[in-house]
C-alpha cells in the first residue's frame, strides 16, 4: 500500500495533544463513532485490543478535528483514505495528504484476530525504510474495500507477506475463506494497524471508492467528513 503522506503544522500545532490517550478496560463496551459525508454516513465499531489508537480517535472525533477533511486518496477496490487535518483548506487540484505530524502511535498489530477485511478501519502510516516500526500516524486512517479472491490470488497475497514481513505472517484456511467469500486486502495483514471496523455504510464506502480520480488518487468531485461524532 502506498503509504500517507502527511498534514500542515500550524493545524496539527492545533491538536498537538492529539497522541496522548488513557487506557480504558478491555472488556468495556465498543465505542462507536459516526462518519456524516457528503455521500451518505458510515457507523465504525472501534476495538478495544487496540487502545491506543481508540483513544487517540475518539479524542480526534470529539475534538472535532475531522470535522471538514477530505476523502483526499482514493482507489477503486482498494480503499478509501482520510484524516489529513490540512485537506480543509485545499483548493481544487492541490495535491493533498502530506501535513506533518507532531506524533505518531505505536503499532497495534492483532493479526489474525484484526484483519484487513473489508470495512476494515486502519490507521495509515510512513513507509518502513523510515518507520521500521510500523508507527501509525496520528491522524490519516483508511477503510478497506478490496475484492473477493480467488485461491491463485491469495497464493499471490501470500507471496508478498512473505516478502514484507520475513514470512511471518501466514493466512490460515480461516482467513483465506474470509478474503474469497466476504473480500478485503490481505497483502496488508500483519503491517499496518487495523483498530475498527464499518458496521453500516458500506455502500457509502463503495460509492465514494468508485469516484474517479486525479494523477494523485485525490477524488475529483470533493467527498468531506462533514462531521464525526461518538455515538456511544
């Protein structure tokens, strides 16, 4: 996946505070946040096995700091990207996504359990050679769209995760029969942090991954997070 790119400072100076966060327990309810876009809403489910990233999204949806940030990379079926706090302000064309961050988040990497299924919710991040550790970044997230596999296609997928992660990472029968019956993007399992997933929205989700596209994936019609707010 091609990765992030990043923000402008005086608006990530605005929510500095951003990466701080307070552990709840693991066995409370799941948060859940709303996402009002211009093409419809998309409720997302957060895990509490990643909870540094939870707090860090709920401290940004209540914050109000997504209010307004474009869906500023899109590809079709693959998925769709947001979270630059400096695509507010773009003007049309603007090449977008690259803002600096005052912050990142540790890696939470549950694999298998957290996958990139589709509507999956994962955090974007810097490519490895200079993030090793596989830090996300502390705003941009992507949902998952993808395909449905066949069995040669995830052979294919199985190849690149061994190529990236040293062969660690290895799709079950359990994880292959969710990537050919309900779809996804396997090739990211194991590198990226997944910490939620869309509960209702997933049209909203395809429509938008189907917009067409600048040389810089960047939707030519905008597609705005009007608003996020934490449901529950």
């Amino acid at each position: 996946m091609k990765t992030m790119k990043k923000i402008l400072c005086s608006l990530v100076l605005a929510f500095s505070g951003a990466c701080g966060w307070a552990q709840a327990p693991a066995d409370t309810l799941r948060h859940e946040v709303l996402l009002e876009t211009d093409s419809g809403n998309i409720r997302i489910q957060l895990y509490n096995e990643t909870p540094r990233h939870r707090d860090n999204f709920l401290k940004l949806v209540r914050s109000g700091a997504y209010n307004g940030v474009l869906f500023h990379r899109v590809i079709k079926d693959f998925m769709i990207q947001t979270g630059d706090l400096g695509s507010k302000t773009a003007k049309p064309g603007e090449a977008v996504g690259d803002t600096p961050e005052t912050c990142s988040i540790p890696a939470e990497i549950h694999y298998p359990a957290l996958l990139h299924r589709r509507g999956a919710v994962a955090a974007a991040r810097e490519p490895d050679d200079v993030n090793p550790k596989w830090e996300s970044s502390a705003s941009q997230f992507y949902i998952v769209w993808g395909i449905k596999f066949s069995d040669g296609q995830l052979d294919w997928a199985q190849e690149r995760l061994d190529a990236h992660t040293g062969g660690k990472v290895k799709m079950t029968p359990a994880v292959r029969e969710i990537y050919r019956t309900v779809g996804g993007t396997p090739h990211l399992d194991g590198q990226y942090t997944v910490f939620g997933q869309v509960l209702e929205g997933l049209d909203v989700v395809d429509r938008i991954q189907r917009q067409a596209v600048d040389a810089n994936d960047r939707p030519l019609a905008d597609t705005h997070i009007r608003r996020a707010t934490v449901l529950k």
